[in-house]
C-alpha cells in the first residue's frame, strides 16, 4: 500500500481505506460474504491474484481475519470502517448517481446482488420460485430461477423443474435501475417496464421479496447526468 508520508491520522487510515477495491471488499464482507469466491463475485473485474493479495494486506493490518472454520470476516477494526461504507453509499446516491454506462450493465453482479440480498421467506413457508426473464438478453442469459426454502436463495441456472410462484419479465437496465433505486418498483409495474405474473397474493409480495436495501429510498440531490465516458 503507498504511503502518503504524512503522520496524520487521516492519512494514516486513508492509506488502508482508500486504496482501490478495499471499501468494496468491506462492503461485502459486512453483508455477509466470507469465502474466497462469494468476495470474488462482488468484484468480477478484480483478478483473483489481486484480491488474494489485497485480503493478505487487510489480514496483515488486522481489518480482515480467518477465523478457524475458514473463509474470512471482519475484526472489530474491520467493522468501524463498515460505517464508512455506508455513508460513501448515502453520498453516492445523494450526489454521484447518473445514467449508467454501457459496461456498469453487469448481469453478473445484479445476480449475484439478487441472491444474497432476496427475503427467502417472503412468500411464506415452504419452497417458493421465482422466474426471472431479461428481455434484452441472449438466450443463454435471459432466464434465471431463485428457489427459496429453509430461509435461504438459491440460485438455479436451468430450470429446476418445480412450480414457479412468480414470473418476472424486463430488461437488464431497467432491473438494475429498480434494485438502484433509480426506479421505483410500483412506476416500473405501473408502466410495463417491470411485468410480474402470478397469484395475486404472489404480486403482493414481489416488494419484500426483492427487499430493496434503504439506499435504495435516498433521493438524488443532483440534477440528471449522462453515463460518464472512459
């Protein structure tokens, strides 16, 4: 890690925190991922060299730990910056949010995000299904399946072959501006955008089921900006 050669408590931390990739990596270990693969995932465009490397250093500064039953977590070091992360997002919805650009359109990550983030139990007791279908995509990614039971998600890449509780239909975008906050789930179903079929009791459970997180409810205080440009 480069060193600002300044002894400056703010410098000092920055030097940890600021380095690229790390408040991701603590973003995601604080919401429960902890094996080598689940962190990966969080940040596909991270070889998997750099991430071991990078865990090395955080474990090295006594942020990260693995614990005996493998995997890794946060020390108690590790969870005050976990504060940190949560604020860096309030800020970037309030104040950093735009149209996206062509290559933040990650399947991949909104897959993943949907995975760990669904209410298994949303639709009650026992197995439940839900068919997701992007419109948009390709045949070999345009349908993915969740099945939640015993309070966990699933993820199936081929159809399971048990009855689907709810069909969800749109394109990748536009989910990804729904779990963002960008749109709001009752304008995205008003207006077609979103098509949800199933029982009506199924639809109504839609909204706990995906359990947008609270960044998801801030507002932007910036006016509309175009995707950026690399």
């Amino acid at each position: 890690m480069k060193s600002y050669g300044q002894f400056c408590p703010v410098a000092k931390a920055a030097e940890l925190f600021c380095e690229r990739w790390t408040a991701l990596i603590i973003r995601d270990l604080a919401t429960g991922a902890s094996r080598f693969s689940e962190l990966h995932r969080g940040v596909p465009l991270m070889s998997p060299s750099l991430l071991s490397r990078r865990l090395k250093q955080l474990e090295a500064e006594g942020i990260v730990e693995r614990p005996d039953s493998g995997g890794y977590r946060l020390t108690e070091a590790g969870r005050e910056f976990v504060p940190l992360v949560e604020a860096l997002g309030v800020w970037g919805q309030r104040w950093a949010r735009r149209e996206l650009a062509e290559h933040e359109v990650d399947l991949g990550l909104l897959i993943w995000s949907l995975e760990r983030s669904v209410r298994a139990d949303a639709f009650g007791a026992g197995r439940s299904v839900v068919r997701l279908e992007f419109t948009d995509q390709p045949a070999a990614r345009k349908f993915w399946w969740f099945v939640n039971r015993d309070g966990t998600c699933e993820l199936c890449l081929e159809d399971p072959g048990w009855e689907v509780t709810l069909y969800l239909a749109c394109t990748l975008p536009d989910m990804i501006r729904i779990v963002r906050g960008d749109l709001r789930l009752a304008a995205a179903l008003e207006d077609g955008q979103l098509e949800a079929h199933g029982s009506h009791q199924a639809r109504r459970r839609l909204r706990a089921w995906l359990n947008l997180g609270p960044l998801a409810a801030i507002d932007p205080r910036r006016p509309h900006r175009p995707a950026s440009v690399e």
